[in-house]
C-alpha cells in the first residue's frame, strides 16, 4: 500500500511538472501577480469564474502543487512511522523539505517578477523532487525488497559487468540531469529561439557569431548529443552484458525510446517557434528520462547499499516472529545441500552457492556467536 502510495505521489509530481511548463510555455508565471493570495483571495476559495486566460495556467500550477504537497507530507509521515529503514524515512523527509523549499521558490519566481536565476532554481529543484519522489516508491516496491529476479550478490565483490553498468547508468544519469538544467536556463532566459534553425545552426554547423543566448541554447544542443551517446552506451551494456537481468534490460529500453522521443520534440520544438504543446511535452519527457535513468541507476546499485538481510530481519521482529532476546541463535543456517539461507528466505541455484559471502554469517564463516541478533 505504501508503494502504491509513492507511486501515486510520483505521478501526481509529473502533473505538476506538466503544469508547471504551461506557464513558462503560455508566458502566463505573472498572470496572478501575488503570493500566496491570488488576488487578495485565499488560494484555494478563488472563484473559478476568473480563471481566465493565463490566470488558469498559473493558478492551476498553485493549486496542483499545494495538493502535491499535501500528499508529500502523508508519504513523508507514513514513512516515518511504518517504515523499518531508517535511512528511508529520512528520504521522506527530505521530499517534504524538498516540496517546501520548491513551494518558496515558485512564491519568490512571482514575487520578483521572474528573474532567470531563482525560475531556473525553481525549475531544478522540481526535478530534485521528482527523482526523490520516484526513489522512494522504488525503495519501497516488493521487487527492490525481495531483490527482483536475481540472485542476490555479494555486495563487497560486484562482478566487471556490473561495475561497467554501474559507472555508465550513473554517468548518464548525471548528464540528464545538467541537460535538464541547461534547457531550464535556456527556457528561462529567452533563449529558445536563439538559434531558429535545425539542424543547422544559423546557417552553419557552428552558429557564425555569438551572444549569451546564442550559447545558452547551443550548449543545449551539444548536451544533447552528449547524454544520447551515454543513453546508448549504457543501453547497450545493459543489452550485451547483462541480458539476465530483467529489472535492467526494461528500464533501458524503454529509456532508449524516451530519449529518441525527446530528442525528435527538441526538434520539433524549435521548427515549430515554440509551440506551446510540443514545449510543455518536451519539459515532461525531459523529467521521464530523468527517473527512467535514476531507476536503471539505483537497480544497478541495489546490491551495494541495499542488502535485504538487515530489512527482513527488522520485519521478523517488529512481527514478533522472532524473539528479540534470542541472543545466540544464529540469524541464518547455510543449508549446502540447496544453498538455502533458511533463516533469512534466501534461495540460491547451486552454482550460486560458492558467491555467498559466508562473512556475512560471522568471521570465517561461521556464525559469529558475540553479536546479538
């Protein structure tokens, strides 16, 4: 239920992404002129009746947002308390300082008068809450629990081919990120149709003269051919190398095709002279190649930082399966006639059995009989 729940934050967080990129797209952020009123009203008792015009889009935007974070704060508390993972419930509360802190920047967007630099803080940090928002409703499904399809790893020993992917994922991931921050700034700064031509440039292959708009929306362009490169090659390590992982091979694929998408609006974006749909959609799919990386990323990384043992056993005694007291009872009994961990609901194929990490059981392998469980 709570995985559902993260899930319905994430999409909703989408939404506002998309709401929000009408009103840079309309020109509409100044339509309601103050915050947190829209014109002397409270927010939420403004008649429908005047939302007219830019006024639709902008207080559309608010009030999508207040609702966003109305459901960032039940996730955030619902963590809190049923959550066994510390680290998890402290990712809850930092999407609710996320969501307040992008609450204030979109009141000081309006307040300002839109200046380039807090609008681009505005829109990064939306994106920020959106990748914490889409990890945790990853953390929190019962395929990175129960570790998906694949046999678990040793964390402390990750084989070439997952280093590779690792490296790759997380270096895309990255340059997504700052290509999203360079389209904010070109978005923000007027600098969409700087160069009003594709492919070219101007005329050329390099723009023939140069001013700051000239350059903002240039680099845009370089880094997107940059993070296509690394969406392929990561695509295709995933691809060739790890084949039997499942839970990588999709979210590669379908980032493949978000990419080709993305790249054809950017296009499409600029021959068409900023149209407002086409702009707006291709803000949105900049945020779903985003947290389509991001998942790709944190599976590739699930075995280091993710082991499930420590998880399974604080469930057994919040349930009270387990006695606490039990002090020296082994947590798990390796059975090496078929390479069960009964004690924990590990099964390995046979062949699997050599790379369990038997430290994990006690020092040189055996149970370590000082530590209490």
């Amino acid at each position: 239920m709570l995985h559902r729940f993260a899930q319905l934050v994430a999409g909703c967080t989408v939404l506002l992404v998309l709401a929000g990129s009408l009103v840079t797209s309309t020109g509409s952020g100044l339509s309601v002129p103050d915050w947190p009123t829209s014109y002397g009203w409270n927010m939420f008792t403004f008649p429908p009746s005047k939302w007219v015009g830019g006024i639709f889009y902008e207080h559309g935007h608010r009030l999508i947002a207040s609702s966003v974070g109305c459901l960032t704060i039940v996730l955030a508390a619902w963590l809190w308390v049923s959550e066994p993972r510390r680290w998890l419930k402290w990712l809850g509360v930092a999407a609710l300082g996320a969501v307040v802190a992008q609450g204030v920047l979109g009141g000081l967007t309006v307040l300002f008068f839109l200046p380039a630099a807090i609008s681009t803080a505005h829109a990064a940090l939306a994106e920020i809450f959106l990748c914490l928002v889409v990890s945790i409703a990853l953390f929190t499904s019962p395929g990175w629990i129960e570790g998906f399809s694949s046999p678990v790893r040793n964390r402390d020993l990750p084989g070439d081919r997952e280093r590779q992917v690792r490296a790759f994922a997380t270096t895309a991931t990255a340059l997504i990120y700052t290509q999203i921050l360079l389209g904010a700034t070109m978005r923000h700064t007027g600098a969409g149709l700087a160069i009003p031509d594709f492919p070219l440039m101007l005329g050329h292959l390099i723009p023939p003269y140069w001013d700051p708009k000239i350059a903002v929306h240039f680099s845009h362009r370089v880094g997107a051919l940059v993070v296509v490169a690394a969406v392929l090659a990561t695509a295709v390590r995933v691809w060739t190398r790890m084949r039997d992982r499942s839970e990588l091979v999709r979210p590669a694929t379908l980032l493949m095709a978000l990419v080709g998408v993305q790249a054809t609006l950017g296009a499409l974006t600029v021959l068409s002279g900023l149209n407002v749909l086409l702009n707006s959609v291709h803000v949105v799919c900049g945020a779903l190649v985003l947290a389509t990386s991001l998942v790709l990323t944190l599976r590739a990384w699930r075995g280091s930082f993710a082991d499930r043992a420590p998880m399974r056993l604080q469930a057994q005694r919040r349930s009270g399966a387990r006695p606490v007291g039990a002090a020296h009872t082994p947590p798990a009994v390796l059975n090496a006639s078929n390479g069960n961990l009964a004690g924990l609901g590990f099964r390995f194929p046979p062949s699997r059995e050599t790379a369990v990490d038997c430290r994990s059981l006690g020092r040189g392998g055996q149970p370590d009989r000082g530590t209490r469980t």
